[in-house]
C-alpha cells in the first residue's frame, strides 16, 4: 500500500506510526486518535520520542538520573536495570495516604516518573524535555439548542464505539448494569446488527446485607436481556480477594488502594475465557459530571461565597460537630473550590492523618497537593466551577486512579480494554456543554440520560449512581479480619517503619468494633503493606542489567 509517498509493508499500528513520525514528526501524535504508549529512536539524529495518549489510557514509566535514561510501559521492567534503585519517595507515600493513589507525574518509586497524559518526551544531545501537545479547552457556551446538543452527542458516542469495534478478534463489554456500560452495551447492539454482544459482570457471594446491596447482578441482567446478549457472571468472595492481594500489588506496579482493581481483576480473567477485546463505560463521569460529589461541592462553594468574612469560623465550628464526616464539610464551607477540592477518591482525612505521620509531613504534603492541584484549577479559572473540578479529574484521578487500575486488571489477563466516552473528540464535545447539560436537579449525565431515554429500560436510566461498590467494610470486621491483623499489625510491618504502629492499631479496632467505617484507610495502608513486601523488601534482580522487558538504556553523549 502507498500513500504520501509511504509505502505500507503490513497492516500494523506500529509501521503506521513510524510513516506518521516520517511524514509529521513530533506532530504525529496529533493526527492520532484513540490510545497509545510509544517510542521512536531515531537513529541518524540519535533523537528518541516518548509519547502518550491524550487521556492517559496507556500508561508510560521512566527513569533518568544524570547518566541514563530508561522508558517502560512498566514500572517493574525499569526494575530490571541494575542501576534503577528500589527507593520509596517519602512525599509520594504521604500523598498516597491521602488520596489513595500518588498522583502523577510522581510514582511512589524515587526517581521514576510517569510520563503525564498528552505529553511527550524528547531525548536528544541537548538533553531530556516533554512538551503538552494536547489539553481540554472550555470554551464559553455558544448558543445551541438542545436538540443540536442530543443530535450531536448520539453522533459522537456512536462513531466513537463504532471505531473500537474494529477488531480481527472477538469483542465485548463489561456490564455493571449502570447507566454509561449500558449505554455502550445498546451502542454497540446498533452497531452489530443482529449479532449477540458478550457481556460480562462481577457481583459478590450473598453472606450478609452488605453484599447483598453491592450486588449489581440484577441490573446487569436487565441490560443484558434488554438486548439478548449473551451475559456471564463472576461471583466473588472475600477468601478470593485476600488471596488475590499479592498478586494485585505486583500487576499495579505501585500502591493505588481502590478496591475495586479485585473484582476487576476477576471479571477480566472470565471475559478472556470468552474475548480478546473489551469495552467498558469509564469516563463518562469524568466528562458528564456523574459523581455526587460535583452537587455537594457546588452546594458548598455557594456556602463559602455567601458566608463572607463568617467563613473563618468555619474551623472552629468543625470541631464542634458530633461526627468527623460532618466536620470535614463544615470546614470547607470556608474554604474556596481551589483549595477544597481534591478528587473523587479519598484517604486519610487531614486530622487522621496527623495522628498518623506527624504534623509536619501532613503540612508538606499538603503544600505539595496544594501545588498540583492549584496549579490545574488554575490552568482553567475562567471555567465554571464546575468544569474546574472536571479538568481536574481528567488530569489527577482518571489518569493515575481509574485507568491505571483498569489498564493493569485487564492487561494482567491478556485482555484489550477500550474506552469510547475518553475518545478525546468526545471529550473536547462535553467541554463545550452547557453546565446543564451535565448536571441537571440532584443527577449528573443529564445528556447521556436524554440519549439513553427510549433506549435502555428507564429502571437503569433513573437509578441512582453506586460507583463500583464493593462490601469491603463488611469482610474487614469478619472474614478479613485476621487477614488485617496478621499483616498490618505484626511487629515487623513495613507500614510501622513509616506510620504511627497506635494509630493503626486505633484505627483497626476501631473498624471491628463498628464504632467508624475505617475500610478506607485501613485498606490503603494494607495495599502499600504488600507492595513494600513484594517491590522494596523481597523483589529480585535478574543477572542481568538489563533484560529484554526494559525497552531503552541510553547513554547521553
């Protein structure tokens, strides 16, 4: 095949990149669309680009110090060098303990770094730079009628699932019975005519009315007959999710405490008995402004802009509050957006924190949380409120949280996830939507429901958002309740040598005795337990510097 001037020797995404980088240079991440990890060494100019997709769908690691620099898909094949050291950086792991990931470019390794999503790198003579070669612009709202806005929507959702289900191997979708995997699932039914979607769900073994609740099963089922898919199911139990925690912190690389990669994990194990290729509705909540914590934050911020000069009491009356949930929502009713925000997922609150590590290191790695995500809301301050918290997510928690763990629990079991609400088109569509179109009375996707309205069952169009629940509260105070002792608490714990041994040990008993919900925190500190055991106490080198999993050592010149 020729084209351009560019003769096509297979029909590879790897050859067309490499006519892409001929023909546009560095451009050529711009004439891309969908997800991708790269490199280029060009050997006449001794150049290498490193690319990353827009979204961060892909992840990209590397390691440089003053003589080398080296480049993996992951962490663990940076490893592999003699020369990469196993260090945990000390402002990562505070940071971990308050959002439960460490946010990027930062990995809880020392000196290895993510490459952040819409960048590249470039090595040359000269040195090592990256550039942001894409962002998300918010525009102001021009004025479109509804109608043009749902028209415009169903186009791109079904342009963009048509696009990923171009594939020479078998397709499907992951289906929790939710509004955005059902969206995908009756897009990708359109598309396939008559054919029978694959559709896969995970739910938990029924012991109590915890699980019971976190069960998704029968909406799932409801989509699922909805379009006479052919549906499977995976049933998990907490000796499953024990059991599967070693190997959980060696497929992630670095700690990132959200239960959900388990059940994620096994649904991605069953679907590659089935597929090779899945689909799956991440990122519509981060575009649509699904998470109730979009309404609560506006709720509050009109609080703080009302109370004036009365929002300094706001700490002092926090600490008269009767629970600390509430007094974490009365303290930041004086404090604006920039300063209150910080994601969708949550540690430590501020004051457990300091009972766990110290004043100090709570001030430090505040400043630098401060740092990263002040410097996002103020990249986008002409935004509204709103598609501030947005930009945000798109650029902390959906790259270094959701995709991550979604990226590692499928390629973990030989599976291709694909993510069609995070086709960057979509995306630079819902930032030019109007607040209302996103978040409408107390529900977000207002959009997404209106396209869905006729087409999916109106149980699963109005039902209200549940995340990825899991019972883990539940199994920490019963079946999992030795398995917390026996690791966190032992004498020789990896976490005693950089927590508070009393706090933990608080915080604990403190879960079993119902007195708190300490599953958060607890499980945070147990997925860091086991990553240190695995990556900084017992991990073992090759003979070899540097294997055939490391992809690139190069020595400046």
């Amino acid at each position: 095949m020729t084209t351009a001037g560019h003769t096509f020797k297979t029909r590879s995404d790897t050859e067309t990149i490499l006519h892409a980088y001929e023909e546009y240079g560095d451009d050529c991440v711009q004439q891309l669309r969908g997800m991708f990890g790269f490199a280029v060494w060009d050997r006449a100019k001794r150049r290498l680009l490193l690319a990353r997709d827009r979204l961060g769908v892909k992840p990209v690691y590397y390691y440089r110090n003053s003589h080398f620099l080296a480049f993996a898909s992951e962490i663990k094949s940076l490893l592999e060098i003699r020369s990469v050291p196993r260090e945990v950086d000390p402002e990562s792991l505070d940071m971990y303990l308050s959002l439960r990931y460490v946010p990027g470019p930062r990995t809880m390794f020392k000196n290895i770094f993510r490459l952040q999503p819409g960048h590249i790198l470039v090595a040359d003579d000269s040195g090592v730079r990256t550039t942001k070669y894409w962002d998300i612009d918010y525009p102001d709202p021009e004025p479109r009628s509804p109608e043009y806005l749902l028209g415009r929507f169903r186009e791109l959702l079904e342009e963009s699932v048509r696009m990923r289900l171009i594939s020479e191997v078998p397709l499907g979708v992951f289906l929790s019975g939710g509004l955005d995997s059902s969206a995908i699932l009756a897009t990708m039914s359109k598309i396939a005519g008559g054919d029978r979607v694959k559709t896969f769900s995970v739910g938990y073994e029924a012991v109590g009315a915890e699980e019971e609740t976190a069960n998704e099963f029968p909406y799932a089922r409801l989509a699922a007959n909805a379009f006479a898919c052919e549906h499977h199911e995976y049933r998990l139990d907490a000796t499953n999710f024990a059991e599967f925690v070693p190997d959980l912190v060696r497929y992630l690389d670095e700690p990132l405490a959200d239960p959900s990669c388990i059940p994620l994990y096994f649904i991605s194990k069953l679907a590659r008995e089935h597929i090779t290729v899945v689909l799956s509705g991440e990122g519509a909540d981060e575009i649509l402004a699904g998470y109730g914590i979009y309404g609560r934050m506006l709720a509050l911020d009109r609080i703080y802009k009302g109370a004036g000069p009365l929002g300094r009491l706001a700490p002092w009356l926090a600490r008269l509050t009767p629970s600390e949930k509430l007094g974490h929502y009365v303290r930041m009713c004086g404090q604006p957006l920039e300063n209150r925000y910080r994601g969708v997922s949550r540690g430590f609150s501020a004051e457990g924190k300091r009972r766990l590590v110290g004043a100090d290191r709570v001030k430090q790695s505040g400043e630098r949380l401060q740092e990263i995500f002040g410097g996002y809301f103020k990249a986008v301050q002409k935004a509204s409120p709103l598609d501030q918290m947005l930009y945000v997510d798109a650029k902390v928690w959906l790259p270094d949280d959701l995709l991550i763990k979604a990226d590692k629990m499928t390629m973990a079991n030989g599976l291709e996830l694909r993510v069609p609400f995070l086709d960057h088109k979509m995306v630079e569509f819902a930032a030019t939507l109007p607040n209302a179109s996103k978040i409408h009375g107390r529900g977000g996707k207002t959009l997404l429901r209106s396209a869905m309205r006729g087409v999916l069952p109106d149980a699963i169009i109005d039902r209200p958002k549940k995340g990825f629940p899991i019972p883990i509260g539940s199994w920490l105070r019963t079946s999992l309740r030795q398995f917390t002792r026996d690791h966190l608490l032992a004498s020789d714990s990896a976490c005693g040598r950089y927590v508070d041994c009393g706090e933990t040990a608080r915080l604990v008993e403190e879960h079993e005795q119902g007195r708190a919900d300490r599953s958060q925190e607890i499980w945070t500190l147990l997925v860091f337990e086991f990553w240190h055991r695995h990556f900084i106490e017992s991990y073992s080198r090759p003979a070899d510097a540097l294997t055939h999993r490391a992809l690139f050592e190069a020595q400046p010149s």
